[in-house]
C-alpha cells in the first residue's frame, strides 16, 4: 500500500449520501418558508387590535368635538344624547385614560345643561329649581368621580360652572375666573354678567352699559347671546333684544332659553307703554366688534317701537367737566393714575407675557403692584395672577389686579374686582380711590364724588381726593341724578 492511499469502502461511490443530503435541504427549505408564512399570518392577526384602539380614540375625538358644539349653541336635547354616548364609552373602553376623557366630556354636558337650566329658570323669573337642581347635583357626583384623576384647567373650569349654576357669586369665591384670559371666554361672561340674570340690583346706565359691551364679543355662544338679549331688554332696549332671541331662534329652533327671552320679551313689552313711559333711559348699544361705544351710558332717549324692531336714535349728553390732573399718591399700594392708550373692549385679550425677571414668591405681590405702578401692566398682571394663588383674599393684590385690568382697557373686570373689595370693606382707600376714577371716566360725577368722600373719611387730607372733590363741587340742581340704587 502506497503512501496517502485509503483503502476504498464497500457501500459504494457515496451518491446515496448525497441523494440523502440534498432531501434533507430540500424538506428544511420548506420547512423554513411554512414557519415565514406562519409568522407573517400571526402578525397580521395582531394588527387589530391597536387599530380598535386608534378606531376608539378617533370616535372619542369625534365625541369630543360633537360636545364643543352642542355647548356652543346650548342645544340641552344634544347634550342629553351626548351624555348617554359617553356613558356607553366609558363602561365599553378597555383603556382608562379614554374612560377617564369620557368622564370628563360627560361631566362638561351636565354642568353645561345645569347653568343653563339656573339662567333660563331666572329668565322666566320662576321659583321652581327642581330641574336645574337636580342636574347641579348630578354635575357635581360627576366631578368628584375624576377629581383625584384628572387634574387641570378643565376640571377646575367645571367645578366652577356648577358652582355658578347652583348660585355662588364667582367674583367674591374664585375672581380668577374674570381674568381676561381664562380658559372658559363663556363661563367668565357669564360670572361677569351674574348680576344681570341673577336680577340683582341694578341701574340702568350703571354697569349695565359695560356688560353689554362685554357681551358683544367676536365669537358669541348661544349662552353669551341670551345673556345679551336680557341685558339690553334690562336696558329698555327691546329692539335690539329682539333680534338677539330671532338670531339664536334661527340658529337653533325651539331652543329653550330663547324661548324663556321671547315670553320675558313678551311681557315686558306689554307692561311698557307709550301711554305710561314717556321716555325710558338707555344704555349706549355697543357697536360692531373693533370700535367702542360712542354714546354714554346715562342718555335718555325715546323708547322704540317693539314692531317693527329698530335701533334706537341715541341723544347726546352733556359734556362732562374735564378732569384735574391726578399726582402719584405717597402709599405703596396702587395707582390710579390715566393709561396713555386704552385698549378696545371688543379686541381678543392679548396673552399675558412671562415673567421677565423671577423673582422670590414672597415678594410677588409687591413686585407686581410696583410694575403696574411703573405702566407695566401686563407684567404686573402677571405675577399678581401668582400672587393671588398663593393669598386669594388679599386686599392689596385685588386692588393692584383691578389697576392693572383698568389700563389695559378691561374696565369690566376691574369694576368687578373693585366691588369685591367694598362688599366686604366699604371703607377701603385704594379700592374707593379706583372705584372714583372708573366711575368719573364713565361721566358719574356724583358717585365719584361719594368715594373721594369715604377716602377722606379715613385720610381727611389725601390729596387725590382733596383736588377732585374741590374741582367737582356738589351741583345742587344734579346731585341725585347719578346716585347709586
């Protein structure tokens, strides 16, 4: 035997080894493509599932924005319906963060449901608060559910919604609702204008003036437009109330409130005659959005026809006397002094600047009260906001915020604010000092007068209201035309 020779074997060439080989690929060939094509179905069997829940999120959303527009024109029987959808979603959806959403979503129906229900029950000047009751009840089972579960604006927003529908006063309990930039424009009209379909004690040509200017904003719900349509019938404005309740009628039929203002309509009309009312005072119809009212709150005019319905010919008032020149006063709390440029009523708030320069929370009150101080009112009003969080009940921020609101044009919300203060202390300086010049810019000479007095009551020589009062001396012939109610 040669060298790096092997003897050969008995079983053949090796062809069977090979025949044997090449089946065992071929059989792992199919064997790899039947698990591929076994993969791929199970996959494909999965995809459903996150579909159903980006199908569920997208009815949600849908939800979502039917609610915004059943709010926005008040429509109670959509709102019910809305109501019963979102309970199927919350006791179907498997993912709790949308059950949570639903939660939400419902409870904004019925709080939405429960202020309209206070507002149309006032309107038509009824004693029943059966229904509007009970859905404030509902309402506020509802929130306290999601209270610990779904922190945030909006919640806070419609708490305070029920509370308004059960009666609370928003400006003395929860006054950051009134700010201009509050995340509910439609909840803090309607806080601003309590007074009016509450049936409080007002004077026509008094604030009522101001609110209608308030009301008349550049996208007005149907709850905002109701709450017009009463204050200019408060206003002897019949005509114009009128075309408030036909425009909401053809917006949407047989819409409750609308109804509630078409009989109070009704009736006031009948109770108002010619025969019996020679003239009737009026309130200066605010104009189209964008320009301000050019006629004062206290002319008198003659009374309109309710048929057919027109705008009244306002007729011009006397010339107030002008004003004296008002100094710095020497305390640490805020000025009164004149904004050089008064921004429109109608125009959208601008929003609030951050702050430019942090400082310590305990120094924000004072910090704040100095910007508005130095003209910085958007500033000011900012860290004032925080201030208030921190101590809702401080005098001195309340006053600095209405100063504040006063000149960057918001003379509802800083009138607001004022009457806060003097509910609970009528003798308060800063806030009479305010208070006179909000009034005396509205031509109210004699009740500016009244609170330059009380200021001198408790600083017999204060010199803002010792020049005021000796340039507007008390003219006798006129002095309780302006007294208040």
């Amino acid at each position: 035997m040669s060298s790096g020779t092997f003897p050969r074997s008995g079983h053949g060439d090796g062809s069977t080894v090979v025949a044997i080989a090449a089946f065992v690929g071929i059989v792992a060939v199919i064997v790899y493509g039947v698990l591929q094509v076994r993969h791929r179905v199970l996959t494909e069997q999965s995809i459903p599932q996150p579909t159903l829940g980006l199908r569920e999120s997208a009815s949600l959303a849908m939800l979502e924005s039917k609610v915004a527009e059943a709010r926005s024109t008040l429509n109670v029987v959509a709102l019910a319906k809305l109501e019963a959808e979102l309970s199927t979603v919350i006791a179907d959806d498997p993912l709790p963060r949308h059950a949570l959403h639903a939660q939400l979503l419902r409870a904004e129906c019925i709080a939405a449901r429960a202020l309209e229900g206070t507002v149309r029950r006032r309107i038509a000047q009824s004693a029943d608060e059966g229904e509007s009751s009970v859905l404030v009840a509902r309402a506020r089972a509802a929130l306290d559910e999601i209270t610990d579960q779904v922190p945030g604006p909006r919640l806070t927003a419609a708490k305070a919604r029920v509370r308004l529908a059960a009666g609370e006063d928003l400006i003395d309990t929860q006054p950051r609702v009134i700010l201009p930039n509050y995340i509910d424009p439609e909840l803090r009209l309607a806080a601003l204008t309590r007074a009016v379909w509450w049936e409080e004690g007002l004077s026509v040509g008094d604030a009522l003036a101001d609110m209608i200017a308030e009301l008349r904003t550049t996208s007005p719900t149907a709850l905002t437009r109701g709450l017009l349509a009463l204050a200019l019938l408060r206003a002897n404005n019949a005509a114009s109330a009128e075309t408030e309740v036909r425009a909401l009628l053809e917006t949407t039929p047989d819409l409750p409130l609308a109804l509630a203002l078409q009989q109070r309509l009704s009736t006031q009309t009948k109770a108002t005659s010619p025969l019996t009312t020679a003239t009737a005072t009026m309130v200066a119809v605010a104009p189209d959005p964008g320009t301000r009212p050019s006629v004062k709150p206290n002319e008198t005019v003659r009374p309109a026809d309710p048929v057919p319905p027109r705008v009244p010919t306002a007729v011009a008032t006397p010339v107030v006397p002008p004003r004296p020149p008002v100094s710095e006063p020497t305390t640490t709390e805020p000025t009164t002094t004149e904004p050089t440029t008064v921004a429109s009523s109608e125009a959208p708030p601008a929003p609030l600047p951050s702050d430019p320069s942090p400082v310590d929370e305990g120094s924000l009150a004072e910090e704040g009260c100095k910007r508005v101080q130095g003209r910085d009112a958007k500033s000011g009003l900012f860290m004032l906001r925080r201030a208030f969080d921190l101590d809702p009940s401080s005098a001195k921020i309340t006053v600095c915020m209405a100063e504040a609101h006063r000149q960057l044009g918001n003379d509802a919300s800083a009138r607001a604010l004022v009457e806060r203060i003097l509910r609970r202390s009528p003798n308060h300086v800063d806030a009479n000092l305010l208070a006179g010049r909000l009034e005396d810019a509205r031509g109210h000479t004699d009740r500016a007068r009244a609170h330059y007095e009380t200021v001198l009551e408790s600083v017999p020589d204060h010199p803002i209201a010792r020049r005021y009062l000796d340039a507007h001396p008390v003219d006798a012939g006129s002095s309780a035309v302006d007294e208040p109610p």
